[in-house]
C-alpha cells in the first residue's frame, strides 16, 4: 500500500511539473528570439522581480502595480541595423484578474485581436493573456502602424497560449 502511495504522488508530481512547464521555465521563454524575425536582433534584456528593483522600474505607480498582484516584469529591447527599436514588456501577475487590470490601466480604444483582449494606439499595442500582461513599444522610427508591434505580440502571444 505504501508503495502505491509513493507512486501516486510522483504520478502527480510529474503531471503537475509538465502542465506548469511555462512557470518553470521562467517567463524568459516568452521574449522574442532573434531567429523568429528576420533583420531584428536583441539589444538588451532585464529581468525585474526584486522589491527594490520593481520599485526603481515604477516609480510612483509602485503600490498600485503591486495591488494587482504584481510579481515580475521582463523587459527585452530589440532593433533593426537602421535603428527601429521596440520596448517588449512583460508584466507577471499572480493570476488573470491582476493582468487584466493591468491591461484596463493601458488599453485604448482601438481593439486588437491578441490574448484575451488587446489594443493599439500608435506606436503602442498591448495586451493580456491569462496571468501576462503584454506591451510593446515603438521607440524610434515610425512603424507604419504598428505591424511590427502586431507580429512580435502575435509571437508573444502564441508562446503564452
């Protein structure tokens, strides 16, 4: 009997472990690689998860960030050789409601299809997705409209789901 005990619980652990494959990986696995668009490249990479840490990246907007269960933020800087430059944000809440009040604080009007709800505005798209809240940043060089921002969040997007 207790051998069936053991068994069952490493029975569950494995099945806990492969469904929560995203958590342990860390949320690094969502950022866009180079290889996934052609003529962009990473130019920096930061992970925020510390208090102090949080707090410098937010300033003022700490404690409310923090009152939607706010545990950690991935930002990652790609750009072109003639100088496009999109800011991707990842926000980690400790679960959906949190992401999605995150998102209300950012969304515009203009509806997106992306993760749960998106939206655009120029030179900005942003989204949410189960306990991720997405932005992406155009930084410099006008995007056109955004079709840069749309295809990097649709690759985020996609990893998440």
């Amino acid at each position: 009997m207790k051998r069936h005990s053991i068994m069952a619980w490493i029975c569950i652990f494995i099945f806990l472990l492969s469904c929560s494959s995203l958590t342990w990986a860390g949320a690094k696995n969502l950022l866009i690689k180079d290889k996934e668009v052609e003529g962009w490249s990473t130019m920096n990479m930061n992970k925020f998860n510390k208090k102090r840490d949080l707090k410098e990246l937010l300033g003022e907007t700490y404690k409310e960030y923090m009152g939607y269960g706010l545990k950690e933020v991935w930002q990652q800087e790609i750009a072109t050789p003639d100088y496009r430059i999109v800011l991707l944000e990842i926000y980690i809440a400790r679960d959906k409601p949190g992401a999605r009040g995150l998102f209300r604080r950012y969304r515009s009007p203009l509806f997106f299809a992306v993760g749960d709800e998106g939206s655009e505005s120029p030179g900005y798209v942003c989204f949410y997705r189960d306990k991720y809240f997405v932005k992406l940043i155009a930084k410099r060089k006008s995007m056109e409209g955004n079709p840069f921002l749309k295809k990097f969040s649709k690759i985020v997007d996609e990893k998440i789901h």
